[in-house]
C-alpha cells in the first residue's frame, strides 16, 4: 500500500538548488588552490591570503543566497500548514500565518552566512594539514599532491552536505515555530521511508517527540530534520481545541 504524502515531506527543490550555488563556490575554491601549484610550508601563508579574501569578497553573495534559501523553505512550510489547515477553522489558518517568525528568520540566514563563508577557511585549513605532512613526510609527496589538487571536490561534497543538513533543518525550526505558536506540544517523528534511513531515525518512525524534548540519536540531540544529514521531518500534532 503506498504511503500518503505528508504535507510536512521535504520537498528536494530547495535543496538541490541551494546545493548547486554552494558547489559553485567550492570550486571557486578549488581554482584559487590549484592556481598556487605544489604548496610547502614557506608558500602556504599566500595561500590562506587568498582564500580569506574570497571569503570577505563572498560574503554579500552569501547574505543575498541565504535569504533566498530561508525564503523558499519558508513558503514551502507555509503550504504545507495551509493544506494541513484546509479543513480546519479560519481561526487557526489566519493565526498561522501571524507567527512571528522574524527572529528565527535572521537566526538562520546569519547561520547560513556564517557556513558558506567559512568554506574557504575549512578548505585552507585542510591544505595546511596536509603541507605539514608532506614536510613531515616527503616521501609521499606525490600523493599529498593529488590530495591537495582533489580540494575541489572535497569541498563540492563539503556543500552538498551542508545544503541537505541546513535545507532539513531550516524546514523544521520554522515548523518548530510555527506548531508551537498555536500551542502544539510536539509532532510525529517521519522518515524518508527508504534504505538510507539510519537505524537509529527508523526507530523513530511514528513517535511522539515533544517539541521541548528533542531526542539524542547517535550522540547527538534535536528534532526531525534538524540533525546533520537528517531527512526525517516533524507532522506537527494540533491541539485538540483547535480541531473542534
């Protein structure tokens, strides 16, 4: 029997779009290390120059593309409590869509900001590491010197990770937010429903979560959707007053 989708399942749009751009700057990235050639200790500060002025130069590019990104998950999670809602009252329909989600708003983008401009930084500290094997370890050069030329690509699959976490978790903060403004206590854990899906998340299929009582999975603790590499998501649970 197949299973109805859930008005709260993430869509992939945003993510994949978010991905894309981010994948643009790692290899941006990749071009400013390859242009410096074999690296050693003495070259390496030119280097880690470069890669902090492009995250200066970035950075109102990043302001710009994470609003884009909080937006688009924004109306996303709107639709969805507006299907959610449709056979409910206007009260809670109109009280939906008056969550004051400022705050949480600018919270996220500057998180977002905060990432993407660290990008080169996390790539450039990556580089220094493995300059100070090779000099620690000469006779493996050639293959320092492959691992420094792949930083392209370490950091693209840097970003696809980033835009799957921060997409997810985007999406269930504002939900978060927008369940608990009407009073829900907490939601339904649901997850993506196919072999990817870690033990640990499957175990959560179906359960009640509090909204004040994120659960620990694997050491770390938070909501569906919130957790890195995460795509479960939160079917928020309404109050039984407001469903009256």
């Amino acid at each position: 029997m197949k299973r109805e989708k859930s008005p709260f399942e993430k869509t992939k749009t945003a993510e994949a779009n978010y991905a894309r751009d981010l994948r643009r700057v790692a290899r941006e990235i990749g071009y400013i290390i390859q242009r410096f050639g074999s690296l050693d200790l003495t070259r390496f500060p030119f280097l880690r120059d470069a890669l902090a002025r492009y995250s200066e130069i970035l950075k109102p590019w990043a302001e710009t593309r994470a609003q884009m990104m909080v937006q688009q998950v924004s109306k996303a999670d709107e639709r969805a409590w507006k299907t959610a809602t449709e056979e409910l009252g206007r009260g809670i329909r109109e009280e939906i869509k008056s969550v004051p989600i400022g705050l949480r708003f600018r919270e996220l983008m500057q998180q977002q900001v905060t990432l993407i401009t660290s990008m080169p930084a996390v790539a450039a500290e990556r580089v220094h590491g493995l300059v100070i094997k090779n000099a620690e370890q000469s006779g493996r050069a050639s293959e320092i010197a492959r691992e420094i030329a792949r930083s392209g690509a370490v950091a693209a699959a840097r970003a696809t990770l980033i835009a799957r976490t921060e997409v997810s978790r985007t999406a269930s903060v504002l939900t978060q937010a927008r369940a608990e403004f009407v009073g829900s206590d907490g939601y339904v854990w649901r997850t993506a429903h196919d072999q990817d899906v870690r033990p640990s998340h499957r175990k959560m299929e179906g359960k009640f979560v509090r909204w004040d009582s994120p659960p620990t999975l694997d050491g770390l603790t938070g909501h569906a959707g919130a957790l890195p590499n995460c795509r479960c998501y939160a079917e928020p649970i309404i109050p039984k007053e407001l469903l009256e």
